[in-house]
C-alpha cells in the first residue's frame, strides 16, 4: 500500500480510535458510579465493541514483513523522531526550546 492511500485510509480511522480511548475511560469512570445501573453499562459496552469491531474491519492489514519494516524504522532510521525545530513549529512560544526575543 503506498503512503498516499494509507494516509487517506488511516485519517478518519486513527480520529475515531483516539476518540473511542476516551469513550473507554469515560465508561470506566461510569463504572465507579453506584448510579448507574449495572444494564446501562453493559449495554454502553457492547456499543462499544460493536464500534470497535468495526474499527477493525476497516483498518489496513499487516504482515509480519510490513511489521519488521516498521520495526526497523523506528528503531534503526529514527523514523518519527523530530528537530528541536520540528517540534517548536507545534508549540506556543514559552514552551519551545529555541525560543526568538
């Protein structure tokens, strides 16, 4: 698969999987609340693995090749390591490192 259509695949997947992360803590969060009947949260439960069985259906597929290559990169060729300026570009000026007076 080449970046181009993985990009435009993994986009809306990798929105919605960061979002359901949140949906799990805030459940989990409900769960502590004497409130809430024990029904209601299976149901927000089985929701949510319905969502999540979706996710994966539409998620690309690896291989244990693709899974080295990925490896390999991270470790060895520094892939998704940044500048000092790369990350500056993302932050408010009193948190980068380069700071301009």
């Amino acid at each position: 698969m080449n970046a181009l259509k993985l990009a435009h695949i993994d986009e809306p997947l990798l929105e919605f999987r960061f979002g359901q992360k949140l949906v799990y803590l805030s459940l989990l969060i409900d769960i502590r609340d004497p409130q809430i009947a024990i029904a209601d949260l299976r149901k927000r439960r089985d929701e949510l693995q319905t969502q999540l069985h979706k996710i994966y259906r539409i998620a690309p597929h690896t291989d244990s090749s693709a899974y080295g290559k990925a490896q390999d990169a991270l470790k060895n060729k520094e892939d998704l390591t940044f500048s000092d300026a790369e990350i500056d570009a993302f932050l408010p000026d009193p948190l980068k490192r380069n700071r301009t007076r």
